[in-house]
C-alpha cells in the first residue's frame, strides 16, 4: 500500500484540496461585516453567522471520516467537494438573512474535508512517518487564512456573490485531480457498519484524544473567526487591518503544525503535548491580564498560535498510532471535538462580554481546560517515544 510516488502525489493533491475546502468553510468569516450592514444583522446575529458553517463541518466529521474508512479516500474527497458546489450557489443568490443562515449550515460540509483527507494520507503513509506526513496534510487549514487573504478584495471589485461563485470552478479542478489521479485505497477486507465504526467510541483513549483536540484545533478555529471582532472591539481596529492580525495568526498556527507531526516522530507525541499546553496556559493567561496593551495581546496570540499548530500536529501523530485499524473513524470523531471547540467559544465570549463587559473569563476558562489536558497528558502519554495501542475500556 506504501507506494512512495503515490504516496506523495495523494499527499500533495489531499493537502491542497482541504485548504480549498476550508476556503469554502471560512468563506462567510471575513465577509461577515459586509452581510451585517447588508441585513442591518446585530453582534449576536453575525457571530451565529460565522459559527454555523463550524457546527455542521465539526458534526460531519464523524460519518465522512467512517465512510473514508468504507469506500476510500478518492471517492469520499470527489463527492465532498462537489457537494460544496450547492451550498457556494445558495449563499451567492441568498436575499435574506434567513436563506443566508440556511445555505451557510450546509456549507459547514466543507469543514469535514479534514477527515477525508487525514484518513486518506494516513492509509498510504508508513507508520514512522506519519506524524511527519499528517502534519503536512494539516497546512491544508492554510484555507482558513486564504479566505481573509482573498475573499473581501474579490467582493470589492466583483460584487459579494462572487467571492462565493468564484470558488465554484476551483472545487471542481480539484474535484477532477483527486479523482482522477490518486489511487483508491485498497479494500480493508473488513467492512462496519456505522454503528460499528462507532465502537471506538468504548476505548477513553478516543475521548481523551477528543478533548486535547477540542481545546488545540478549537482554540485554533476561535482565534481565526473570532480575533477580527475581538481586535476591533478593543482596540477599534479597521475590519482590514483586524482581518490581517487574524489571517497572520492562521498562518502560523498552520505552518507550526508539521512541526508537531514531526517531533510527535522523533520525541514523542506526549512530551509535544505537555510542552504545548503548557504553552496555552501561559498565553491565555496573559492575554486574560494584558488584553489592555495590544503588544502584550499580540505576543500572547503569536504563542498561542504557535503551540496550537504544534498541538495539532501532535494529537494526529497518536490517532493512527492507537487507532491503527480505525483510522477514519476516530479521525472524524476527534476532528469534530475540534470543530466543535472552534464552534462554541465565538458564541461564549460575545455573551460573557455582554454580561460581564470584558472577555476575561473566558480566556481564564481556555487556561484551566488546558491545565487539565496537561495533567491528563501527563499520567497517560508523557512517559516513552512510542505509544502501544493498549486500550482501557470506559
């Protein structure tokens, strides 16, 4: 199965798909002000707006990760990406926000990318260079970072509907190269049913591995929609310039992530992980008690970016190496505890803002979450290089 040529051409083409497709997933994010003055929406209405597409992306996760596992990964990423095409089109002609909320849930679809093309990689790459190969396949999040980069410039000159029509013939090129020049992957020999695959579900290791992810991707996928709004609430940034600050914090959580595949081969995905929450506190901690200097907020968000990167790459390291035979399964499982970490703290902060009129509480609340990640990290796989699929029952 560990073709080499084919190998890197599924890893290439699988990279560049998902960051199409997480294009599309954040596609609503940097045009979210031009919609609120478009339907004169309130704060509530846009971050809804926004966190929308991050539900159905999180929830869809888990079926498409087992489907890739079922039917492979060149059929399940074609079908995905064409999918896309409808919601694209929906959210073009919408005239309300009402149409706008519907179609902006069915563009969540795209978010389940990552699943496909995890389970995709993982199933052509040999063990020991997983952790290396996965964290590649992760710069596909660069799409996050590319919509804020490109989409608000084509709606400028071309008209809103097109920064969401313009996407349509890129999915479909890159739709037609994973179909047509990547290899299926090769028949297990044993098929679950969905029920089945969900099994992994008895094993803690799946729910551990759920929560490190729904606190490292969910913190990555907060930052990136809801920094704008934050950073021009504090400190009455342009929507422009708060975009940039938000687009630069995607791109190197999504350049560290390789790192954290990488040293997940070489060290050890659990001494990555103890560094790396580690690192969350300290910078949740200091953005809770410094948000009132924008260097100081600054600093803090560039590490928290960096570590999360890491983060991210480590947790994949360890999902083939526990879940060998499961891959697909518990990639959408623990991909959708990360989605929906990115769902829930946009909606949180704007209501403890309005509650309480700061956002300390919610940042102090990441610092705890990531205080117990650490202990947890600590007792369970902080302890050698290698982690043997040993699995204890819930």
């Amino acid at each position: 199965m560990h073709d080499e040529k084919a190998s890197r051409r599924i890893l290439i083409l699988s990279t560049f798909g998902m960051a199409l497709a997480f294009t599309v997933w954040a596609s609503l994010s940097p045009l979210a002000n031009q919609f609120q003055t478009l339907y004169d929406l309130t704060a509530t209405q846009k971050s809804v707006l926004v966190a929308v597409p991050v539900l159905l992306g999180s929830i869809m996760r888990v079926p498409i990760g087992i489907l890739a596992d079922r039917f492979g990964g060149r059929k399940v990423f074609t079908l995905l990406l064409l999918f896309t095409i409808i919601p694209l089109i929906g959210v073009g002609l919408s005239s309300s926000y009402g149409s706008l909320l519907f179609w902006a849930f069915f563009l969540g679809v795209a978010g389940a990318s990552f699943a496909v093309s995890i389970t995709f990689v993982s199933k052509w790459t040999p063990s020991d260079k997983q952790g290396t190969a996965l964290g590649i396949n992760g710069l596909g999040n660069f799409g996050t970072a590319l919509a804020g980069f490109t989409l608000p410039s084509i709606a400028i000159y071309f008209g809103l509907q097109w920064a969401f029509f313009g996407l349509i013939i890129p999915v479909i090129v890159m739709a037609a190269l994973i179909w047509f020049w990547t290899p299926e992957t090769p028949k297990s020999g044993e098929k679950k049913t969905m029920l089945g695959a969900l099994s992994v579900l008895k094993f803690k290791n799946s729910w551990v591995l759920s929560l490190f992810y729904f606190v490292t991707f969910g913190a990555f996928v907060a930052f990136g929609i809801y920094l704008p709004i934050l950073l021009m609430d504090l400190y009455s940034l342009s929507a422009v310039d708060a975009g940039m600050r938000a687009a630069g914090f995607v791109v190197i959580a999504t350049i560290a992530r390789p790192l954290g595949g990488y040293l997940g081969d070489k060290v050890g995905a659990g001494k990555v992980l103890t560094f790396v929450f580690s690192g969350i506190v300290l910078g949740a901690l200091v953005i809770s008690f410094g948000m009132a200097s924008i260097i100081v907020m600054t600093i803090a968000c560039l590490v928290v970016a960096a570590v999360t990167g890491i983060g991210n790459g480590a947790v994949f390291k360890l999902v083939p190496d526990l879940f060998p035979k499961a891959t697909g399964a518990v990639t959408g499982i623990v991909g959708a505890a990360g989605g929906l970490g990115g769902f829930f703290p946009p909606i949180l902060l704007g209501s403890i803002k309005d509650v309480t009129g700061t956002y300390m509480i919610g940042f102090l609340g990441l610092a705890l979450l990531s205080v117990v990640c650490f202990i947890i990290n600590k007792r369970q796989f902080d302890h050698s290089k290698k982690t043997t699929f040993v699995e204890a029952r819930l």
